[in-house]
C-alpha cells in the first residue's frame, strides 16, 4: 500500500520531469487550489514522476524545496479532502506586543520599561516600516529573554535580516539608552574601552594666520618657524585646491612640539564599554567577526555573570565583583554577525561563542515574508504568527503609500514582485549555490533594502503630477523600470542579466521582447 503525506490544499507546486504523462493531473491541483508555477523559488514543492532525475535533485536542493512524487502528493491531497469535514483548531489571539505603565510584554515575556528614556533612546521614527513577523518576533523575543535575565545575546544572520533592528527596538520599546560600535579590523581596545587624551584640550590653530607669519618673516630667519611647522601649515592651507582644511590632532601635537609651546595635561577618557557599565545603557557590538580576536578577548569579562571589567588602561578603576563602581542594573551586551562565508568575517572560536550565552540564526526573509513586508508598506497591516499554539498579531499601522493602496489589483503586483524578490535572492545564492554571477568573488546581495529602495521609487513616481497613474497596468509599467534599475543595472554579465529579466517575465512584471 502506498504511503500517503497530509499536505496543505492551497499552496504552489512546480511539475518537473514527465508529469506530461500523466492524465488529468494539472486539473487535479486546480481542483484542489493549487497553483501551478513556473519558477522553482516561487514554489512550495517539487512533483516528479518516479524517481527524480539528479539535475531535479540539485534545482530543489538549491531552492531549499522538497520533492515529492506526484501520486503521493495525490493522495495526499485526499487525505486532507476527506478530513475537510473535521472541526477546524481554534487557536486563541493575543496582541504580539503590549505595553504597560512601566512594563512591556513582547510574546511570552514582559520586561521592564523606563517611561522616561535618555537620548540615547532609538526614537520611534527608526520604526515606521518594521513589519512584526515570525523571524522578527522571534528574535525579539531572544533578545528580550537576554534582557530580562541579564545574558548576552549573539545575533548571526546574513545582511538586513533585521538583527541590530530588532535590537534597537527592543531597547526602543523598553526606553533604554543603547550605543552602537561598529567594529572592524582596525579596531582597537581604545576604542571600546578607553584611551589617554588631553585633558585641558589642544588650542585651536589659525593655519591662515600662521601662513600670513610665514610670508611676511619668509627673509628674516631668525623669526621663522621651524621648517617642519612651515611645511605642516602650508600643506593643510593648499588642502581642498587651496581651500584648506583643519589640522588633525597630531599635527597640532607635532607643531607644539617643534615651537616647544606648552603641552596640556592627559587624562585617560573612557571608552563606550566603561560609560555603558556606570550609565546602564545597551552596547552592541555590530560585525562583532570583523575584529581581532585579542580585541574581542578584551571584554570577556563583561561577558560573565555578572559583569566586570578592570581599567588597567587607565587608573585601575574596577567595574563591578566588589570593586569601585557598581555594574548598572540596566546595562546589557548584544553583538551581530553575518556568516563567516562573508568576504573578512572570521569564525568565532568556540569558546568565544560560548560566552554568548543566548544566540540566535535570522534566516533571510522568503517570499512569505517579503509578500507581508510589502502589504504592511502598502496596507498598514500586520502579519498573523503563530507560536506554541498561539495567533500573536502586532497592531496594524499607518499605509506607507496610501496612494498605492487605491489602485485596483495592487496586491496581485505585491505577490508577484515577492515571487521576483525570492527567485533573484535564489540565483544570486541566497541559501545555495548561485546560479548568476558565478564567476565573482564575493556573490551578489539582495535584500530588505533592496525592495525597501524599490518600494520607495514606486511612492514617489506613482505620485508624480505629470504622470498620473489610472490603474494596476500604468504601476506595472513603473515597477518594470525600477526593477530593471535597482535588480538588472548592478549586474555585469549580459547573462545574468537576461536571467533576471526572465524572473520578471516568470512573475509577470515584464513584458516579452
């Protein structure tokens, strides 16, 4: 007896191999409402006949997709026919986040809130278009549990996936103070924990006026400045094609050196880590695998439970374990990474990501989520997610393009550049192997953002008076100019490029030429 699997009844299958061969069965998915496409990233599953071959394989393979047989599929669609009848599970609804005076609930976990937050506070603005779903909330809700019991929390994941967003709005929704330090390979320990600096500050030098002295003095030696100051003051005044520009600090140090003017005192300034200790502010430390490990190393103890740090860079003040000044109950530690795959990054050892005690992966949004993105911009709406049994649904918002929202069949255009959004991320290797641009070294990125800019251009040209837009036929025709502008231009292989124009011909947003 054949083995049957319960599938879904509406979703979208793609037919490879010789489905042909078998009668009757494009009308059987259109009977049971399902959709028939074309690109395999638009798919949900892959149906062969028998036994797939290999290149079936590796296609599913590189869209992340199952393959199934098109009988079981089939029969499996029976399955879920004749249990139609049987009551549907009623799930119970709550809001995904609510707030409180003085308290905040995201999901499962309430957290404390400051109702008057400092103006390191990410404003509410930074928000507009945050779209709450199932990878958003999730990471929200691991960063809040990192919050609430005081643990540092590891975000990985590749770009614009959210992850330094979600935390800013954590820390937005809990009115609290955070800094951000983008770390790279030039940074050093000063930077994060504190340097020596002067303490009465350097006086300002009037390179012009230093220039006039030169000039009028240039046959009087003996009332001359030396000729390392000459050629400093000459340098920056002929600077900017002889606009000038201001000297640096250690050109100001250099030239009191040399015309022996008296020094200022130093005094050692701490650094972000240090201030965010005694002020209680959120520190993340973004492309934390950019940076040297002896620099990462250095904070390991703020990483403990609970936190401490000693300033031997300084004067030995004692974060914390008994010491000087208290660890600020507010203060919290977070980091990002993209994937060590990423051109740079390294991988983190695993001590090192040990110390992390909470950590999470944010997958790049699919079609799914990138489909909800678009009818929150457009609509205002929120995404339903369900988690342990539970609908959570954040309050909808204002529509991003109102004018958009009027026009007749704009949610069919929004589905269909979801489908083109997800089938470019796919071939460019988003979850896989790349199907264009092979022969780069670094792959090419599409993203959030990239829609994000897209959704933008469609605002404003849609809204332009000598352009009047009458109905879904005239948008299309904007979102095919912008989709070849911000997706086609950046390639440079006239291949790749064509493959991407037959994405957009797949998902109906271009015309044949």
């Amino acid at each position: 007896m054949m083995e049957t699997e319960t599938v879904e009844s509406s979703g979208t299958v793609t037919l490879r191999g010789r489905w042909k061969d078998k009668p009757g069965v494009v009308e059987r998915l259109e009977e049971a409402g399902i959709t028939i496409v074309k690109s395999a990233s638009s798919a949900d599953v892959f149906l062969v006949e028998g036994t797939p071959a290999q290149y079936i394989v590796n296609q599913a393979r590189r869209a992340n997709k199952e393959v199934l047989d098109i009988e079981v599929y089939l029969a499996g669609l029976s399955v879920l026919e004749n249990a139609q009848a049987a009551p549907m599970v009623d799930f119970p609804r709550r809001s995904a986040i609510e707030v409180g005076d003085g308290w905040v609930r995201i999901l499962d976990i309430t957290l404390a809130r400051n109702n008057d937050p400092g103006p390191l506070c990410p404003p509410a603005s930074r928000f507009a278009s945050f779209t709450f779903d199932s990878p958003t909330l999730l990471a929200a809700r691991t960063i809040a549990l990192g919050v609430r019991y005081g643990l540092p929390v590891l975000l990985e994941g590749e770009t614009a996936t959210a992850k330094t967003s979600a935390i800013r709005w954590v820390a937005h929704l809990t009115g609290n103070q955070l800094t951000r330090i983008n770390l790279n390979g030039q940074t050093d320990t000063s930077e994060l924990v504190g340097r020596y600096v002067p303490s009465g500050g350097l006086p300002e030098i009037d390179i012009w006026a230093y220039k006039a002295f030169i000039e009028e003095n240039a046959d009087d030696s003996g009332v001359n400045l030396s000729p390392e100051t000459e050629a400093l003051i000459l340098k920056a005044c002929a600077a900017n094609e002889g606009r000038g520009r201001p000297l640096t600090q250690v050109e100001v140090q250099q030239i009191m050196a040399n015309e022996t003017l008296q020094q200022p005192q130093w005094g050692f300034l701490e650094g972000a880590v240090p201030r965010a200790l005694r002020e209680g502010h959120w520190v993340i430390l973004d492309e934390v695998n950019l940076a040297e490990a002896q620099v990462l190393e250095r904070l390991n103890p703020v990483l403990e439970n609970p936190p401490t740090m000693v300033l031997t860079e300084g004067h030995g003040t004692r974060f914390g374990g008994g010491g000087g000044v208290p660890v600020h109950g507010d203060f919290r530690m977070f980091a990002t990474m993209n994937p060590a795959s990423y051109a740079g990054r390294t991988a983190l050892s695993p001590a090192y990501r040990d110390r992390w005690r909470l950590s999470s992966f944010l997958t790049s949004p699919g079609e799914r989520e990138m489909h909800q993105m678009l009818r929150r911009l457009v609509f205002g709406e929120q995404p339903e997610v369900i988690w342990r049994g539970v609908v959570y649904q954040a309050d909808a918002g204002e529509s991003l393009y109102p004018e958009l929202k009027e026009v007749e069949g704009i949610d069919e255009l929004l589905r269909k550049l979801s489908v083109f959004h997800a089938s470019v991320c796919a071939a460019a290797g988003s979850g896989g192997s790349a199907s264009i641009g092979r022969t780069r070294r670094e792959r090419y990125t599409f993203t959030r953002r990239t829609m994000l800019a897209a959704m933008d251009l469609l605002g404003r040209l849609t809204t332009e008076p000598e352009k009047p837009v009458t109905g879904a036929a005239d948008v299309a025709t904007i979102i095919e100019d912008i989709l070849e502008a911000l997706y086609v231009s950046r390639l440079q292989d006239q291949a790749d490029q064509q493959s991407v124009r037959t994405a957009m011909r797949a998902a109906g947003l271009a015309q044949e030429r």
